[in-house]
C-alpha cells in the first residue's frame, strides 16, 4: 500500500486531506474550493504547540471558504450540539462573567451568536464581533449585537473589561500576535475568556485525528500559559471543559504573573510518534477489509494517510449529521442505529475523549469487543 503521508525535517505532511469546512445534504463541489488540500504541520519550540503551514494557494482556499455562507460551526442547531457542547461553553462564560461583574462583553468570532443569546437572557449585554456573512444571517434571525467586521485593537471607543472567544483561538494564524492585540485592547483590569481545543494527550500519544485544515493550531497546556504571559496576562486560570477535549481560560490585564514551568516540551519527539501511529494505521487498513470508522471528522485524517476519500463507511451518534456528506469525502454519514453486526467487520473509534462511551454502545448492538479499535490501542502498540 502507497504511503500518502511524509515525516521529514521535524514536520508531517498528508499528500492530500478532504477539506471538510461544512456538511451538506448532496455532494457538491462550490467554485474555486477544492474538494481536498494537502496539509502540513510543525512545531513551535518556543511556545510548546503545532501549527500548520500552508502556502498562499492554500490560505486562498481557506479564506474563500470563510466567505461562503456556510459553516461546520458546533454551537447552532443545525449540528446537534447546542446541549452538549454548547452548554458547557456557555456555563463556563456565565460563571466567568459573575466573578468579574462587567457592564459589556465582546465576543470575537460570534458567529451563529448562541452564546451572545445566553448572556443576554441571564442580564448581560453583550455584542458580537464576526466579519462572516454567516453571522450576519444568524444576527438578523436571532435579533442580536454584531459588528460585522474584522477584530482590530482600534475598533473600540472605550477599551472593554472583557472579552471573550469561543472556537477561534485554534483558527488564528499568528496566534501570539492575536492575544497582545487582546491585551492592548483591554481596560486595565480586563479580562480576556476563551475555550480553545485541548491537543495535549494527542500530541502526546501522536495521534493525528486533531488535523483540520481550519484549526490551524494544537496548544498544550503549557502552550496556553506561554502565549497569555508573552502577551502580558496574568492571574491565568485553566481548566478542562465538561464536555469533548476542551481548554476553559481567563486571564487578566495587571494580574498576577505567575511563572512558567520549565518543563520538558509536549511536543518534542511528536513527530516520531506520529510517524509510528500512521505505520500502525496503515498495517491495520491492509488488514480490515470491512472496516467501518466511527467520529468521522476524528477518523479523516487516519483515512487520508493512506489514499482512502470514500471507501470507507462513516458512523456517528449525532442524528442531525445523518446523511450528510462531509467536502472531499464520497460517503455520507450513517447513524449509529444502522449500525449492525454481521460478522467480519472492524470498528475503529477514531475519539480518545469519547472511546470508551463509543465502545460501550458498539458493544450494546452487538459488536465484540475485539473488533473495536480505538485510537489508543493502534498508537500504544506502535
């Protein structure tokens, strides 16, 4: 089996992945968007996280995208995950918010404005900030605040107490440059709130199911704290979200600096370990012939490794993506409940955060324990 897939010169590459930058109900192929991108990550030693790098083509691709009035956003309920995901984002704001009191909250990257809709029922003004024509529509039928524009640290007559984002930390290209213009905005004593993704156990283990071509970032713990005190935040706080693989975060302008570990890099010795993940992964498809994927966004980027854009069925629990075609990928969706056991088959479970909840269920239907195969199983054996 051809590799599609090069590890070289402290960096990974997939040859191609699809660019899954929204569902739809048909296979479609919008102008001037490719169906599959090539993608390509490096380490940051000095702030301990990946990145990607794309060339100009490639950003091109990306930014037509976002100009599109379309989304694979979590937080509206088109996708299914306003009471899951959603509510965990909101809860944490909520009870951010009633630590620090502020008048007014700006939200970067607003998008559908679900979270705008939530403070504003629970007392507190808040306005949007998303140049997207997607939040403009979602503005118009939500009867929510929007400046529908860029985020710039001069776009503010007086500078807020707070500030928060939820999902954009990990789609900012020059992310350090992102949190100092964050901090410059900020009144003295303003906090900056995010939720961000949380790629430490896969940077970890070297598991490559994180690669999306929009999260053009995966932060370590201690990537977090690096960036916010380069900035010049102070009284950080981190902990996990309540639901999937997720950083809560605040920090504060004239906090408490407090000082960074000098511990070893997370993301030293990755790319190694991702190298022996993609040769157990592609041992592993030669083998499973009536190999069934489960989490597909999770499961892409192990089926790009070797050439596979449709061959494969995919599985979620999640009813709304039913049917659905992600871009660049021939095969809609099924859900769980047409899932059945008939012998011969493999389930690989491409989530460390859900497995064993995924497992359990697969069991209940009727799959043996041995022909479920997690992510952590492949890399642990590698």
């Amino acid at each position: 089996m051809r590799r599609h897939w090069t590890v070289k010169n402290n960096s990974l590459e997939l040859d191609a992945m699809p660019f899954y930058w929204r569902m739809t109900d048909e296979q479609q192929r919008p102008e001037g968007i490719p169906a599959k991108l090539p993608i390509r990550v490096e380490a940051d030693a000095e702030f301990d996280y990946l990145k990607f790098r794309f060339n100009d083509a490639e950003w091109g691709a990306i930014d037509l995208a976002y100009q599109q009035d379309q989304t694979i956003g979590f937080i509206n309920p088109d996708m299914g995950q306003v009471d899951t995901y959603g509510a965990s984002v909101n809860n944490f704001v909520l009870n951010t918010l009633k630590k620090f009191s502020p008048d007014l909250v700006y939200e970067i990257g607003c998008g559908a404005g679900f979270t705008l809709k939530h403070l504003e029922k629970n007392g507190c003004r808040a306005i949007g900030i998303d140049p997207s024509a997607y939040s403009l529509r979602w503005s118009e039928q939500l009867n929510f605040e929007l400046i529908n524009d860029y985020f710039s640290p001069d776009m503010f007559e007086d500078k807020p107490d707070f500030i928060y984002c939820n999902d954009v930390f990990e789609h900012i290209p020059n992310v350090i440059d992102f949190s100092k213009q964050i901090f410059c905005s900020l009144a003295d004593g303003g906090v900056f709130c995010f939720c961000t993704t949380n790629s430490t156990g896969a940077i970890e283990l070297g598991d490559i199911s994180m690669l999306e071509h929009q999260h053009v970032n995966m932060f370590t713990r201690e990537s977090i704290m690096k960036i916010l005190v380069a900035a010049g935040f102070g009284s950080i706080e981190l902990v996990g979200g309540s639901y999937g693989n997720t950083f809560h975060v605040h920090a504060v302008k004239g906090g408490d600096v407090g000082g960074v570990s000098n511990a070893k890099n997370v993301t030293d010795g990755f790319f190694e370990r991702a190298e022996a993940c993609l040769r157990s992964f592609g041992e592993f498809y030669s083998q499973h012939p009536e190999l069934r994927c489960y989490v597909p966004l999770r499961c892409i980027p192990y089926l790009a490794s070797v050439g596979d854009f449709g061959s494969t069925p995919l599985y979620d629990s999640n009813e709304k993506w039913s049917g659905k075609y992600i871009d660049g990928y021939d095969l809609p969706i099924s859900n769980l409940q047409d899932a059945s056991y008939t012998g011969g088959q493999t389930f690989f479970i491409g989530s460390m955060t859900f497995a064993k909840e995924i497992r359990t269920s697969l069991i209940e239907k009727g799959y043996p324990r041995s022909s479920l195969v997690t992510i952590g199983d492949l890399c642990s054996e590698s």
